[in-house]
C-alpha cells in the first residue's frame, strides 16, 4: 500500500480503499477502466481517471523501441508440454511471464496439459524444463497426484521428489482463488516457483456469478484477478 500513497492524488483512505476492492499494486490500477476505478471505491469519473493517470506515469507505460523488447525477449523461458507438435504451435513452449489458456470441451485433457507442465517445468533447461518447481490451485478438485507419479515415472524422474516440487491448494469460491493468488506472491521466489497453474481460471467465478445481472460485477472482478497474475 506505500506505493498507492505516493501517488499524486491519493490519501491513505483512497489507498485503503484501493487495496480493499483488490488493487493492490500500480499496474492494477493502471491496466483498469475509469468505470472500473468508479465502482471500486466510489469517486467520480475525474477522480478515477487522475488516480489511473498517476499510476501509469509511476510504472512508465510508455514506448521501447524493437531492439529493447529484442532483448527482454530473450530472458524469457519456455517448459515443454511434451509434444514437439504443440510446442511449436506455442513457439517453442510455454512461456514464462505471460498467461496461457488453455481452452477445450470438457474432457479434452486441460488438466492433464496442466498436470505435465507441473511436472515438465522440472526438467533441466536442455530437456524442456527450468529447473524449477509448480503452485497448482486446485478450483475444482481434479487434481491426482497419482497421475503426476505416472508422468515422472514415464520421464524417469524420482516421483517423490517431483510430488514435493508441487505445491497445490484447493479454491472453495472466486475469493478464496484470488486470495490464494495474493498469498502466491510470497513463495514464488522462495521456493524457485516457475510455474502458478489454476485450474479452472474461470468455474468459480461462473458457479459465484451465476445470474445474467450479475455478468458485470463477475467480469470485472475477473479482469482484476487476470491483472493480479
């Protein structure tokens, strides 16, 4: 919350207030809409659109020219999904520092890509992984550790350490998974995570939110977790 303070603009309660509704950092706040601002905490249009403002001239979202993104390209890392064919459709894997969805039919093996993954990111850099371990939230209790021992058996990996290197919670409701995601900030680089799987992304927030009036409200408490991550 120190940072929300040292915006231009904003007092400790406009910060508390902030913080409350789920903005707890400047590129939250600089990635949302006046409206969304509007309706967090209760200001008008002008008030939302300096604090937002401020946000984003704190964090510098701004141009880089080609040859800087070049560079930032470079440092990011890529787990295998353990099929050439599919790596190459995702350019050569899953990338760190960004967001992929998979998206299907039920039964069309989400959670098992996700359970791989888990497994893969341990991999040294030259077989695919990062040497590195997964935080796994669980939002509709499908996760089997029994089919993680099969996948490090198949990669000849010892299974007990692959199951300690996966550190899993259970979400019981959308508030429960965003606070598990907020609470993840604190064991990543303890623990070398590499990887934050959540499966499903979206079942809670539709089982919450179920009814058409309540679409809104669901979406933009939606955009504000897929900020946070």
């Amino acid at each position: 919350m120190k940072e929300l303070k040292k915006l231009p603009g904003i007092g400790e309660k406009t910060a508390e207030k902030l913080v409350e509704a789920g903005y707890d950092n400047l590129m939250a706040i600089a990635a949302s809409s006046i409206g969304e601002i509007c309706d967090a905490i209760g200001v008008g249009e002008g008030t939302a659109e300096k604090i937002i403002e401020s946000a984003r001239q704190a964090i510098d979202m701004g141009f880089d020219t080609a040859d800087i993104i070049y560079e930032k390209r470079k440092q990011i890392g890529k787990i295998t999904t353990g099929s050439k064919n599919l790596d190459n459709l995702l350019g050569g894997g899953v990338e760190t520092g960004a967001i992929t969805e998979a998206h299907g039919a039920y039964g069309s093996s989400k959670s098992q890509l996700a359970f791989q993954l888990s497994v893969n990111v341990q991999l040294p850099k030259e077989k695919g992984g990062l040497e590195g371990k997964a935080l796994f939230v669980d939002t509709e209790n499908t996760f089997r550790p029994e089919r993680i021992e099969q996948m490090a058996k198949a990669l000849s990996l010892d299974t007990k350490e692959t199951l300690k290197n996966i550190f899993v919670a259970r979400a019981y409701n959308s508030d429960h998974q965003i606070l598990l995601v907020e609470k993840a900030k604190d064991i990543l680089k303890e623990k070398n995570i590499k990887l934050l799987v959540i499966d499903s992304l979206t079942s809670l927030f539709r089982s919450d939110y179920s009814g058409r009036g309540e679409l809104a409200p669901r979406q933009q408490k939606l955009n504000r977790h897929l900020h946070e991550l």
